[in-house]
C-alpha cells in the first residue's frame, strides 16, 4: 500500500513525458541549490527523457563508436560512467539527496540505489542482482539498469535508467553501453514475461526508495 505523501521522507514528482535532457539538467542544478540552502526536502525526480544518448566527462569516447552516425543526439554531463542511452519505455530517476545523513559515503549511496532496483525488479517477479566490480543491475549477464551520479556540496544528482519495456532496448545497440564490451541488455518486460508501464514501475521505485531512505536514516541517527 503506497504510503501518504506527507509521512514520506522524500518527495517524489513526476515530470512531463518527452522532456529533454537539457530541460531536465537544467532542474536537478536549480533543485539541488535549493537543497542544499534547505528550501526543499529530499526530491526524487522520475521521467522518460526524450530519446538521447549521454557519457560522462572523459576523454574516452570510445563507448559511443561512431557518434556522428549515431540515431540520437549526444550530451556530456558531469557524472561518471561511459556512453548510455536514456529515451522512451526506459525510467530514469534523479534523486536530489542530502548525503550527509547517509554517511557521506559514494560508493555506500551506490549500493543503495542498486538495492533499490532490485527490490523494485522483486516486486514484478524478476530477481536482478550485482556483478563484483561493475555498477548497476543485471539478470545473469544481462543488464537492465544502469547509475550514474554527480555530487555537489554532498547534495546528489543524476541517479538510475531503468529499462522497462522493450522500445528501450534498441537504441543500445549503436553504442557500447557503459564501455562493456559485449554487453547484453534487457528490460523488465522481457524479464517478467508480461507488459508493463513505466508508471507502474516508476511508483514501486519510490516507495522502495522512500523506504530504504527512512530506514539508513534511523541507523545513522541511532548509531
């Protein structure tokens, strides 16, 4: 039973379907000033971007082959991670998060957007898991969400892609997704064996976030 808004630690918006990516950087930097002078809670944001590829700032760009070929258009932005594809069926997820009452700890804030993505796969019947050394999540040697994450004054921005249905699956072929060569992906409908929404998807999400935000929350306070 999803939670009233008002007993939430985080609060959760939808944002207009087909929005770009700029549009949606340009509102994770104004949020995340406004999170860290304390005028706003906790946000997660969750979205379907208009189709785009992004890589990191490196000067590998190996990851996107041949970018002036490519069938979407490119955008460099300031998290880590090589080339992926965000666009249509696909949820991503920007969390504008104080860390520091998690413990200031990247690669803990890492694992616990990952477990996120698993409780939320668990809910539709599909057991996604982690591969030693590798980031995001995967169903046996499949991947079917990626993170990525910028910091600022201990505020995050960026998040997750979580592949839902199978119109998110082909615009991945015409990149290394993440630098991994022979990489396969997948999405959650092709795990559950049943079509769904990223709706339906985005929701379990954030409840699972909320949840899992609250619970680090009180061990921090009570440790």
């Amino acid at each position: 039973m999803n939670q009233p808004a008002h007993t939430r630690a985080v609060s959760t918006r939808w944002l207009e379907s087909g929005i770009t990516f700029a549009e949606g950087l340009q509102l994770q930097e104004q949020l995340v000033i406004d999170r860290q002078e304390g005028s706003i809670n906790d946000t997660l944001l969750l979205l379907e971007h208009a189709a785009v590829y992004t890589i990191g700032r490196t000067s590998d760009k190996s990851s996107l082959q041949e970018a002036q070929l490519l069938p979407h258009p490119v955008f460099e932005i300031n998290r880590g991670g090589k080339a992926t594809y965000h666009g249509p069926g696909q949820l991503t997820a920007y969390a504008i998060l104080d860390l520091v009452p998690l413990g200031k700890d990247l690669h803990v804030y890492l694992r616990f957007l990952e477990e996120v993505l698993i409780l939320t796969c668990q809910e539709f019947g599909v057991n996604a898991h982690r591969r030693d050394g590798l980031t995001g999540i995967w169903i046996e040697n499949r991947k079917m969400a990626s993170i990525g994450v910028g910091v600022r004054k201990w505020v995050s921005m960026h998040g997750i892609a979580l592949n839902v249905t199978r119109e998110s699956l082909p615009p991945f072929l015409s990149i290394v997704p993440c630098g991994l060569d022979g990489v396969s992906m997948t999405c959650l409908e092709v795990e559950a064996g049943r079509d769904l929404s990223v709706e339906e998807v985005g929701n379990a999400f954030a409840r699972h976030f909320d949840t899992l935000v609250t619970a680090q929350r009180k061990q921090e306070t009570s440790a």
